[in-house]
C-alpha cells in the first residue's frame, strides 16, 4: 500500500505543478480554453487527493488493526502464564501438603 501511497502522491505533485505553472505564466485568464483546461486539471488533482486520503486512511485502519491483534496477543500470554504461576504454586502447595502428612 505504501508503493501506491507514494504513486498517488507523485501524480498529485505533477498535478499541482501543472496548475502552479498556468496560473505563474499568466495563461489561466488568457481565454476559455486555458480557463476550461486549468479547471480540468483542479478536478483531477482534487480526485487524486481524495484518492490519496482514503489509501492513507486504510492504510491507518489496517495498522490499527495490526496494534489491537498484538495487544490481544499479548494479553492472551500474559493470561497464560498467570494461569501457570497459579498452578505451579497450586502444584507446590499440593506437595508440601503431602509431605506434610
């Protein structure tokens, strides 16, 4: 996801310098067709920032997901060996009862 990520990125920034260089050179107001194409141009890059923000938001979703997993992980093996301590001492206990008798 990251290589698209970064894809989607670089056609934004072609996108913006395409944009940046009608409106620098003067030729947006020059006549409709630079005024229709300039405009055409702005949609696309707003697609492609759209784009841009739903990859990075899945991407966010999905590490996200990633940290809960590891955390229940971890939880789940420190149950674990909570349950092992008590046994273990359940087991001693049991031990020193029967040697006691």
């Amino acid at each position: 996801m990251d290589k698209l990520i970064m894809t989607e990125m670089k056609q934004m920034m072609r996108e913006f310098g395409e944009i940046f260089s009608i409106i620098n050179r003067g030729e947006l107001f020059e006549d409709e067709n630079n005024m229709k194409e300039c405009l055409y141009k702005c949609k696309k890059l707003q697609n492609v920032l759209m784009n841009c923000t739903k990859l990075i938001e899945l991407t966010f979703i999905e590490l996200q997901e990633k940290r809960e997993q590891a955390l229940l992980a971890l939880s789940y093996e420190s149950d674990n060996e909570k349950r092992l301590k008590q046994l273990d001492s359940l087991v001693l206990e049991i031990n020193r009862k029967q040697q006691d008798k």
